[in-house]
C-alpha cells in the first residue's frame, strides 16, 4: 500500500485558508452592503438636516412632508471674515424674508456643540435656536435640547445699540423687571451647566460677530 498522506483538516494552513476565506466572503458582503445602503444613508442625514432647520423656524408640522414644508426655505452662501463660505439658509414668503437660520458650532464642556439660530428680518431679534448635536452632561448640560429653555430666546436681541453682540446666557435667572434694562439680551442659565451656557454665549457671539455673520446680518439693517 503506498504510502500517502493524509489530508489533515486542522493543520495551521488549512485553518488559515478557511480563515482567510472567510474574511474575503465577509468584506465583500460588507462593502456590498454599505454600496447599497449609502443612497439610503445619505437620504436619511439629508431629511434630518432639513427637520432641524425646520424646527428652528417654527415650521415642522406633526406628520409633515419634510420635503415639500423644506420647499419653502432657500440655501444661500455667504462668504466669511477668513474666506470660508458657509451655507445659510431663508424662509421667504410671497418674496418677502421672514427668517434667517444661521449654522453655529462651537466648544462645550465635553465636544463641539452644534446648532442653527434663526433671526427675524430686522437682523437682531431672536425667532428660534436649536442644537442637534452636543456631549453635554445628561441632566445638566443638555437642557439645551430642553423646549422650555429654547422657548425663552425667543425675541430677544443679540445687538445692542451700538450692534455690538450682547446676547448672553446668565448665571442664575434673567431678572425680569423694569430696573433690568439688559434683559432683552439674557437668557435664563443652566441649572449646574455654568460652562455650558458660557459655551453657548461665547459660541452664538462669535457667528453674530465680524468674524461669522455679523456682516451679513448688518446689511439687513
């Protein structure tokens, strides 16, 4: 009988081409999939990104059709202090503007805090704010995703007399009687988030200042 050897199933070479093997099939599944999915994907972020700026206007509607509600809002470039360009966004109607919501970004306690503003005609006055993304502690910090707290922005000014930016987020509560001459500018603190709300103050300065969009905003004045 010859002697030949046997094939041996748990040899180190066969368990790494069966490992090998296996590692192709799967990336190959792997990419297909994310081929396929990446229309959807990109679909999805897209919707998002114009619910939020639609809740900021005050426009999204319970069971909406976020794509024909959105059609009523028109992207614009404007072009910044340093070259950039960033992309705003207004809500005319019968051609006339009601809104302008501008993008604003900056540092929180824990990332960067990422938000739109809108702001009435005039150039100044306070129509919505919302942040959609942030790492702000839970229970503290992110009562800025709070409506309640949103709610209080509204109609407030982010230029006093001399446009220069004064909205702010205090420390505590805004005192709301006639000795308080400020405050038209401040918004309520956050309960045990003193960094946060400075967060939020230093970063909406910044796009409402010459470096973001305050240029933008002046000409509509």
């Amino acid at each position: 009988m010859p002697d030949k050897k046997s094939f041996d199933r748990d040899s180190i070479s066969n368990t790494l081409t069966v490992a090998i093997g296996l590692s192709l099939i799967c990336s190959v599944l792997v990419a297909s999939a994310a081929i396929v999915l990446k229309p959807k994907q990109l679909k999805n972020q897209e919707e998002y990104r114009q619910r939020i700026i639609l809740e900021v206007a005050g426009l999204m509607q319970p069971g909406g059709d976020i794509t024909a509600l959105f059609s009523g809002i028109q992207a614009e470039f404007v072009t910044l202090a340093n070259g950039d360009s960033a992309e705003i966004y207004l809500q005319k109607k019968g051609g006339e503007l009601q809104q302008i919501i501008l993008p604003i970004s900056g540092p929180g306690l824990w990332s960067t805090m990422r938000g739109y503003l809108s702001v009435a005609p005039d150039g100044n006055t306070v129509k919505g704010v919302r942040f959609f993304e942030h790492g702000e502690t839970p229970g503290l910090g992110d009562q800025i995703d709070k409506a309640d707290w949103r709610d209080l922005w509204v109609g407030k000014h982010l230029y006093d007399g001399d446009n220069s930016p004064r909205i702010e987020v205090v420390r505590g509560f805004v005192l709301r009687d006639a000795s308080n001459t400020d405050a038209i500018y401040q918004i309520d603190g956050l309960s045990g988030a003193t960094l946060t709300g400075n967060g939020v103050t230093k970063l909406v300065r910044h796009w409402i200042g010459p470096q973001g969009f305050g240029p933008y905003l002046e000409s509509l004045k």
